[in-house]
C-alpha cells in the first residue's frame, strides 16, 4: 500500500491488495454499532460513573449522546461515499482510492470508531490489542487484523495532515 499526495487537495492510497481494499468497505459497517450493547457502551461511554452524578449524567444523555452520534454518523457517511471512488485494476486487482484532504480528519474518526467498536464486540483482552493474534474461527482473528490495519491506516492519515 502506498499514500500518496496527488495535489494539495488530495490524498491517493494505491497499490491496495486485496485484504486492504476488503477492509476498506468495512470500516462504515465494522464502526456502526447497531445494537450491539458493548459497542455502544464503549463508544459513548459516560465520563463518570458516579452514581451522586444523576444530574450530570442525565445531561450526557440528553445532550452529548445524540451530538457524538451526529458526529459518528457524519464520519460514517463521509467514509461511504469516498469509497465509492475505490477504483480495482482488473489486470492486477489491486485497488486505489483517492480521497480528498478536507476528509481525512472524518476517516481518522471513522476509523477509530470502528477499531472501538470492534473491539468491544469482540472482547479482545490486553494481549491480543499488543500484538498476539490467537488463531480462531470464530471471526476473532480477523477482526483484530482489522482493528491493526485500521490503526496503521490512522497513522497514514494523521502523516498527512501533519504536512498540511
């Protein structure tokens, strides 16, 4: 994989393979956390869980909850049509993208929704978010991959803007 700036407007990502380009259409379905409980638990966790805090917590609901959601929604929608530019060269089959640099603060949200999310559904413990991937066939194994890709990707992301 390559990140490439094609102009000041736009960040290229090229040379996708196969796995990459897969988890690339995943990122809108893997940060929506549906009904999931711990996914949404995680993603618009309380900042305190004292119970004399009613109020305040009260207030997070009524106030913070449906604007991060507005928030996450937004990134998840951005996310959505760049992808739709995922272009795939049927010689090679491997995928490029071109997105533009006003989007990558979205993809960085985006992205990290989706490794929050992913790993509340999956439960990983402190082991497997360091690097040990246990073999499974549950879907454990893959969603961690995701989880990883998706960091280095923020990485990529958060590179560019640091040149802007």
């Amino acid at each position: 994989m390559r990140i490439t700036r094609l102009d000041a407007n736009t960040v290229c990502l090229s040379e996708l393979n196969g796995l990459v380009t897969e988890l690339l259409r995943r990122v809108v379905p893997s940060a929506d956390p549906g009904d999931n409980s711990a996914a949404r638990a995680r993603l618009y966790s309380a900042p305190t869980h004292d119970a004399e805090e009613t109020e305040f917590l009260e207030d997070w609901e009524a106030y913070i909850e449906p604007e991060l959601s507005k928030l996450f929604l937004s990134s998840r929608e951005l996310i959505e049509a760049d992808l739709q530019k995922l272009r795939i060269d049927p010689a090679t089959g491997e995928g490029a993208i071109c997105i533009p640099s006003s989007h990558i603060d979205g993809w960085i949200h985006g992205l990290n929704q989706a490794r929050i999310a992913l790993a509340a559904r999956f439960d990983f413990t402190e082991d497997e978010m360091e690097g040990v991937i246990v073999p499974s066939t549950d879907g454990r194994a893959f969603a961690l991959v995701q989880v990883y890709i998706y960091a280095g990707l923020q990485q990529l992301f958060l590179s560019q803007l640091e040149h802007d």
